[in-house]
C-alpha cells in the first residue's frame, strides 16, 4: 500500500541506502555517538528519531548526496555543540517561538564548525540553500506569514554565521529585513558576539523568536476581516511533521498534508484495534481460483520462468551457505590425539607404537532452518505480482534443494473501502476512533508441510489480479511470526515483502495514518525484540526501513537470476536470533 515515497526505482532505494549508511557512519564518527542510523530517511537512536530541529536540517525522501551529507554534517554539529539539557530548560513554548528558538540554536551549533573541517561548513552551506531555493520555489515566500519567517531565519543565518543572504532571496526580503532589522538589530549583534556560550546566546534568541511571533500577530490583527486567513497547512518546508513525540521541532504550524482533510492524526488511548472481526478470513489461495484458471497461470509463469532460466542450484547453495550451521555427524577415526576408539585397540596390541587409536567429532554443515515469504497483496503491488511469484517459485524450490523448509503467506483485504465492516461502523452510528474497518483477508499460498512439486499451482494463484487489494501490514506480519515461531527449526527467518507502509483508505480516513503505521512499527519492533524469529524485509520500489532494521531493495527490472539472489545477501546474522 504504499504511496509515491519519492523513489522510483529499486536500483534507486539502493544507492539511497547506501548513502545513509555511509552518512549515519559520517555522523557517529563526528558526533562520538553509537547507534545512529537512517531509517525512513530520518537519522534514529537506536528505535528513537533524533530531532530534526531547523527546518532546513528536514530532508524529503527523494533528496539524496549533497544534501543528505548537509542534514548529516548539521545534525552531528547539533549533538556535539548544543547542551540538550539546558536548550530544553529554556525553550518556549508558543509553536513560532519555538521554531525561531530551535533554529538559531542550530545556527549557533553550524557556526562552530572546526577549521579542520572545511567539507562540513561546505555541505551545510549547500544544504541551507537547496532548501532556501525550495521555499521560495514552494511560493511560500509569497504570503505575509511565510516571507516574515523566511525573512527572519535567512537574516539570523547571515550574522550568527557570518555568512551573506543567499542572493535569489535579496530581492524578495529586502523590505522585510529593513522592518525585522530596526526591531532586532541589538539581538542580532549580541547572537554573533555570544555564539561560544549557549547559555549567553540563549537569551538573545529568545527575544529575537518573540519579536517575529509579536509581529506575526500584529500582521493577523490587522489583517482580520479584510483578506482570508493563510493557508497554514501550506508551511510544510517549516515543519518536523515526523516528531519523535517530546515535541522537538514543532513548527509554526502542526497540520500536515493527511490531517488537513478533515481526519484524526491519532488513535484514541486504546491503540490497536478492530472495529470487527466477524468478516476476517485466512485462505488458501489456490481456492480462491477456478481450477482451470489456476492452470492458466501455471503455464504462464512456467514460461516466464523459462525465459530468464535462473540458476535454481547455484541459488540453493548460496542458500545453504546463508542458513547452514555445523552439526554433529559421526566421528572421524585414525586421529593421533582425541577419544580414544575402542575398535583400534587390536592394531594397538599388535603394534605397540601405533598412535592412530582415537577419534574426534565430526562435524557437517546442516540446514536447520525454515524461511517465511509474507508477500504484500495490496493493489501497488498488481502490477509486480507476475515477476514476484515467478521469484517466489524460484525461492521454494532452492530452499527446499538447501534443506530448509518454506512457507509463502500473502495478505490483502476481502472488500475495497472496508467493505461490510465499514457498514457495520455506519450503521452504529459512526463512532469516534473505531480502528481497523475492514475485512482482513490472509493467504495461505504454500504451507511449509507442503513440498514444492505439490504447491507450484498454488504458487500461481498470486497472479489473479482481484486478489490485491488493500494492505493491513501490522496484523500480517503478526500473524505470520506467530506461524514461524511455532516451527520446530533451530533458525526460523521471516521475510516481508512490501513496496512500503500500510494503507487502508477506510481506516485511515477515520482514524488517521499513524494508527496503521504505529501498529506495524510496533509489531516489527517486538518480533525483533524477542528474537524467536529474525524478521527482514525485501523492497519493491519503496522503503520498509521506518519499520523494520534490517531491510534490502530488489531490482525487479534485473534478470530473474539476479533478483532472486538478492534474499539469500539480506538474511544477515540476527543479534537476537538464535542461528
């Protein structure tokens, strides 16, 4: 279900996750600080986002290199340079205040970038303005509201960094300034003078942030009852819309693109729950398709299969070089030095000098695994369903050639737009927070009991086209680490694979995203946790990094042979697993 996220190819997540790598490695060597990593283009502490608290230190999904170093290079300034304890103590808390607040105290923080560091100062200069050529791009610049703040954070800039304006903004900011100098002028000499000692500095940028909210208030004052009120919804540029919960980087406005249509941005204090369960199903898939049309698909995928002809074999030992782990297989005799081997002893006697009378263990690689595939059947993946079950096929029969056993599950919903479930909740009179509304529907494609020479057909049902339809992602993955975990293997791996988050337009319009997406960031972090089972996730066309840490991109445009050996390389060592 995932939307547009800015990424359009898998070749694209890719090299974007190789970039953040290498950017979160840039900023725990700068920072002194372990456990940072990007995940959903937002640097993390371990599970916790870290602030993004200058609008310009926000990154969109679909800027990469340049301006992923500035937001790395900033936000480890922010961490080494900034008392997180006494920024807190005195921040305000009015939303335009706040902003201001936490923006020049990043200023203060890039100010101080060492000599020896000249690539730094460059990224940072590059990344306030792409971001700068952005606003004014966006046409925010163009209202009242938003030329004050642009305004008011160019201008800070400048002194604290002793950097000049950007000159596309010269123009549209010069009467602004003018306005905003005469009132701040003293503010803005003593932030350049104080910038060493935050608790100096501290002082003057709070005046400074309530001398640009007292005269965002005078502008509405006057301006009541002769023009429309801004859009404030509009001022994304200016906002952390992704907050990490202690409100770090509140903008001066809280609204985001999914809330402005009129719907909740949180679930009620209950979490997760179903409005009803009494429509959820789990079937097999193969009986959701007429006999003759499941063997339609059957000869269809044969023949896609047959024409990238993969190398199923060499696929099963890279398999089982992945899932093996060294087992006790018999003992080995003839050794100088171990057990000593009670059927030697007769050479012993005979020749009093043989030393080739013990035995030591020996030990064989065995596949003691089993391999979960919980494939997403919402309706953006349609169009990849053909090459993803040619790719599935191909992963069965390696694996069961490995030795490890398989099981491929799918999930998607019964109904469009929540379906009898959603009438259920009309009916009752449309009551607040009412969770999931709609009808959940889990497949069972291949049962890992079954052999792959008795599941090809069913594996062919993923083509049918009405199968896909919406995405409750949470609740699958529940429900297919339950499964896992109940198998008797020593190593039990499960493999999501999605092209992102979950979408259900039914719960989602009620209920806001976040109740969708908190459940599945919540479910992925508890199987992670436990341990019983090592979740992993393989992408098409998105990102599942917000959800899940250990994440890889398939490239479906690659040949057959190529793509499939993109699950064994992600099936890395668990820190919690037990293979």
């Amino acid at each position: 279900m995932s939307t547009e996220r800015g990424v359009s190819t898998e070749r694209g997540v890719s090299t974007g996750h190789h970039a953040e790598e290498l950017c979160a490695a840039a900023v725990r060597a700068l920072s002194d600080t372990p456990g940072l990593v990007f995940r959903g283009h937002r640097l993390h502490r371990g599970r916790t986002p870290v602030p993004a608290p200058a609008p310009h230190l926000r990154r969109s999904p679909d800027e990469e290199g340049e301006a992923l170093r500035g937001v790395a290079d900033g936000l480890a300034l922010r961490l080494t340079g900034s008392d997180a304890a006494l920024h807190a103590r005195l921040r305000p808390e009015g939303p335009v205040e706040r902003l201001l607040f936490e923006a020049l105290e990043q200023y203060r923080a890039e100010s101080r970038v060492p000599a020896a560091l000249p690539g730094v100062a460059r990224n940072l200069r590059r990344r306030h303005a792409a971001w700068a050529r952005a606003f004014l791009a966006s046409g925010l610049a163009e209202t009242a509201r938003g030329l004050l703040l642009f305004t008011a954070l160019e201008i800070c800039r400048a002194r604290v960094l002793g950097a000049p304006v950007l000159p596309e903004a010269e123009d549209p900011i010069e009467a602004t300034r003018a306005a905003l100098g005469a009132r701040i002028g003293h503010e803005l000499a003593a932030l350049r003078r104080h910038r060493a000692d935050q608790s100096a500095y501290a002082p003057h940028a709070l005046a400074v942030a309530r001398t640009v909210a007292a005269m965002l208030e005078e502008d509405a004052g006057e301006r009541a009852g002769r023009e429309p009120p801004e859009d404030e919804s509009r001022f994304a540029l200016l906002l952390d819309e992704g907050g990490d919960g202690d409100g770090d980087g509140d903008g001066a406005v809280r609204a985001s693109a999914s809330d402005s249509a009129g719907s909740p941005s949180t679930p009620d204090s209950d979490g997760y729950r179903a409005f009803t369960t009494a429509y959820d199903q789990e079937r097999a898939a193969l009986a959701l398709v007429r006999p003759a049309l499941a063997a339609e698909f059957r000869a269809r995928l044969d023949r896609r299969i047959e024409e990238d002809r993969p190398q199923t074999a060499r696929l099963a030992r890279e398999l089982r070089a992945k899932l093996a782990a060294p087992g006790p297989d018999g003992w080995s005799g003839g050794r100088e030095e171990g057990v000593v081997d009670g059927r030697a002893l007769a050479r012993l006697v005979v020749s009093p000098a043989e030393r080739r009378v013990f035995r030591t263990p020996r030990a064989e690689p065995r596949t003691d695994a089993h391999v979960t595939f919980l494939l997403d059947c919402s309706g953006s993946m349609k169009p990849h369903r053909e090459r993803l079950a040619a790719l599935l096929d191909v992963w069965a029969r390696a694996l069961e050639l490995a030795g490890a056993s398989c099981a491929i599950l799918g999930f998607t919903t019964a109904a469009w737009h929540g379906g009898r479930a959603r009438r259920d909740w009309l009916r009752a009179g449309r009551p607040a927070h009412p969770g999931r509304l709609n009808e959940r529907l889990h497949l069972v494609v291949k049962d890992a009991e079954v052999p792959y020479r008795r599941a090809r057909t069913a594996l062919a049902a993923l083509l049918k086209a009405d199968l896909y339809r919406e995405g409750l992602t949470g609740e699958a993955l529940e429900w297919a680490a339950r499964r896992a975990a109940l198998r008797p293997e020593g190593r039990r791996l499960l493999c999501l694979v999605a092209d992102g988050g979950p979408m259900d337009g039914a719960t989602a319009q009620v209920n806001g995203r976040v109740l969708l997406d908190g459940h599945l960031r919540e479910v992925a972090a508890g199987i992670e946790t436990e341990g019983a089972v090592e979740l992993y996730g393989l992408t098409v066309g998105g990102d599942l990094s917000a959800y899940l840490s250990r994440t890889a991109a398939m490239d479906l445009a690659a040949p057959l042979a190529v793509t499939a050996r993109r699950a064994p390389a992600a099936f890395r060592p668990s820190p919690h697993g037990r293979g």
